[in-house]
C-alpha cells in the first residue's frame, strides 16, 4: 500500500473482527494492517471495557495520586526497576535523553494462574493499602484489555499471512502492564527543567499498546513528514498503536510511530492530566527476529536477532529505570 499522510487516525470496530462474519473479519485486518503500516495508530470502540469500569478506575487512580507524596513512596521499590508499584516524578526519561518526564506512575503486573514457570520471573503486585477497591478495578481492567489485545493481535498475524493464533502462545501469561499516569500539575513552570515535557516523544517498548481515553488534550503523533498530529479518541473508544516489539519483528512493515504528551499552555500548567495505557508484551523468550517473509530485496534485515526479554531489559537501562 502506497503511504498516505493522514490528519487523523483511522477508527475501527473490534466487534467486525469478533462477530463470526468473515466479511467483516477480513475488513477489518485489511483497514487495521493498513493503519499499521501506514501512521502505527488506530481508535478502537467495542473494544469490551464499559462506563462503570473505566469511571472506577480512573477515581481509584486520581485518588492514589492525591496522596501525599511520602503515602505514595511507601509503594516504591527500585529494586524492581520500576516493575510494579509506583515510580515517582521524573524518574523516567524518554530513551537519548536526560531530563525526566513530568509524570508520576503505577504499575500493575501479570497474575499467573497454574503452575507456569514463567511465574517465577515476574515479581508480586504491589497495592495501596489506602485504596480498597484499586486491586480489582486494576486487574479486571487488566484482563479485559488483555483480551482486547489477543484479538488485535490475532488480526495482525492474518494481516501478516501468519496463522490467526501466531502471537497466541508468545502472549500467554505476557509481561505484559497496566500503566495509570498522572502528569501532575506544575505551579511554577520556570522551577523545572526549560526541556522538560510531560512524555518527551518516544516509540512504545512492547508489542502493541492500549490506551484508555487521557482527561486531557495532549497526546501528538509523528507523522512520516515530521508533522505532529494530535491524537484523539471518542468516549466509547481507546487507541491502539504499534511498539517497538512489533515493528522489529515485522523488520518495519508495521510501523512503531513516534509519539510525546506535550505540555499545556502555560496557564495551564497548574492542572493534572490522567492516562491509563496498557503495554502488551509477550513472554520473555519470544524471539523477535524478523520474520522471514517479512525481509525482501527492497526490506533488508534491520535489526540483529534478539528476545523480548532482553530488548525490554535494554530499553529499561536506557529510559533510567535500570541500572546496567
């Protein structure tokens, strides 16, 4: 497909891919297969997470970054490298760059059922204790994102003429994390760095991400001419883009778009922004050399061959939430 320069992301329906039409199946592969290669991002709605779902979690969420910040450290364990539990202000930085991010996040991890061994590398959730409700609220959104996601991915893997159920067993019990932000108010804007952004402009980690509707305006996508586009979502829908993963596995087929949070306008700079993304990884010991069909005379090989346990163990050293 010839690359178009779009001014807004494409919206699609999860519920053609899920409702047992094959008409409407392989549409919507083709639209989202060619969202992917073209700008990396999409609107989904159908997507299975409802009013009462989101409005509890995002009050759990506003709730826990209302605390005093020395109630918050209390969840804070660097020794996870910020794995699970909550990082504070300007602890991550976008990858090449120095200045922190002007944000404070939670992370809420895989929950292992049965007896796989891949339990053993993922450490235990972390939860407020101030907060009865946050733990459930957390993990049933976790799951019904997850879902969501299996189902993206399983259009993807068609789209890439891949067996539907490719990606099935790479993201049973996935590293995956749910990520509630608060880009937190700042009262002086001249008392932080001249640089500093809410989320200096980078490319997403994992496979593919999910992201909740944010409370505020913000969100800019890089388009292949280098114009920033702003990316916005109806209340009944949530974004999905590529990651790093995905486009390395793809050898560049499908594209890990470039994307930031700038900040507000200076009268502005006073108010909270919230967003919930949730990064979808793989297990730990998925490959992520290209695939074969995906490598062509006019596509070299790009990248050396490499697991998804070791990349997301790189980018963690470079975003400063891990020390080599």
């Amino acid at each position: 497909m010839q690359d178009q320069l779009l001014d807004q992301i494409p919206s699609l329906d999860l519920a053609d891919f899920r409702s047992g039409d094959s008409e409407r199946k392989v549409r919507f592969v083709q639209q989202l297969g060619e969202a992917y290669q073209n700008i990396g991002f999409v609107a989904l709605k159908n997507h299975g997470l409802n009013d009462d779902q989101t409005k509890q979690l995002y009050a759990d969420v506003q709730a826990f970054f209302q605390l005093p910040d020395a109630a918050k450290q209390r969840y804070e364990k660097p020794e996870l490298a910020g794995q699970r539990g909550y990082i504070s202000k300007g602890k991550e930085h976008a990858k090449g760059r120095n200045t922190g991010d002007l944000k404070e996040f939670y992370h809420v991890g895989q929950v292992v059922e049965g007896d796989d061994p891949i339990k053993s590398e993922y450490p235990d959730n972390i939860w407020p204790e101030e907060l009865g409700t946050f733990k459930d609220t957390a993990l049933n959104t976790y799951r019904t994102l997850e879902s969501a996601g299996k189902d993206v991915l399983r259009a993807i893997a068609l789209y890439l003429h891949l067996p539907e159920n490719y990606f099935d067993d790479k993201v049973k019990n996935g590293n995956s994390i749910l990520r509630p932000i608060h880009y937190f108010p700042i009262e002086d804007p001249d008392a932080v760095p001249a640089d500093a952004v809410r989320a200096a402009e980078h490319g997403d980690i994992n496979l593919i991400t999910l992201l909740m509707g944010a409370s505020a305006d913000g969100l800019q996508v890089k388009r292949r001419d280098d114009k920033w586009i702003p990316i916005t979502a109806l209340p009944d829908q949530i974004v999905v883009n590529v990651g790093d993963m995905l486009q390395r596995l793809t050898n560049g087929v499908l594209k890990s778009t470039i994307h930031r949070v700038v900040n507000p306008a200076r009268e502005k700079m006073n108010t909270s922004r919230y967003s919930i993304p949730f990064f979808m990884h793989p297990r730990s010991e998925m490959s992520l050399a290209a695939l074969e069909h995906c490598i062509t005379p006019d596509n070299p090989k790009k990248e050396a061959d490499i697991t998804a346990g070791e990349f997301l163990n790189e980018r963690l050293i470079e975003l400063g939430l891990k020390k080599k």
